[in-house]
C-alpha cells in the first residue's frame, strides 16, 4: 500500500481502487480483518496484480491456463455488484451439483445393498 498509495489519504485511495469501504481495507491491512479468497482475487484483479500473488509464488500445479487468466481478466471488468452476482451463481450451482453427487451416491449404494 505504502509503494502505490503513499501519504495522507492513502487507504482511501485504496479503497476506492478496490470498491470497498476505507474502514473494511483498513482492518484487512491492520490484520483485524481477513482477507478471503474471493477478496484476494479481486484485490489482484483491481491491482493489476498476478494471479495469487497475494498467496506468495505459486505452485506449479497453480499456474493458470491461458483461458483462465481471460476469466479472471473479464471478471475484473465487472462492477463489485455484478462480481458478486456471478460469484453468488457459481456458489448456488455448486451447491445444487452437490446435492445431485449425493443423492446418486445415495441411489447408487442402495442399489448397491439390493443385489
């Protein structure tokens, strides 16, 4: 923060950068916030950052595909309402695959008892 946003009204700055409130960038930089995974991304994405640089160096199963950074590149183009959105659409969907993988497990151990 101190290298790209320096001097009095620095957090503010910050926080506008990032789409956020100055007192929640405040407490994620004082450490009395955590910073998620979701957060960190778009910390990155709004930062010109790379991928998981907040994470440090990444592993070498973490080297993302050309198509995933042109993902991670639209998704940063979206304001913070339609980032959070999408986000809340891929959770439902995962939530709903879930459901599906365990009932088939269900189905498939029944089935599995019958015989």
């Amino acid at each position: 923060m101190t290298e790209r946003y320096p001097g009095r009204g620095g957090r503010s700055a910050l926080a506008a950068r990032l789409e956020r409130q100055p007192g929640y960038v405040s407490r994620c930089l004082n450490g009395s916030k955590r910073i998620g995974e979701a957060f960190a991304r778009h910390v990155e994405l709004r930062l010109q950052l790379p991928a998981f640089w907040l994470d440090g160096l990444p592993e070498p199963d973490q080297v993302l595909s050309a198509r995933q950074l042109d993902l991670l590149r639209g998704f940063a183009e979206l304001t913070a309402e339609q980032q959070d959105d999408v986000l809340s659409q891929v959770a439902e969907t995962s939530r709903r695959n879930r459901a599906v993988y365990e009932h088939l497990a269900r189905r498939l151990a029944a089935d599995g008892a019958a015989d």
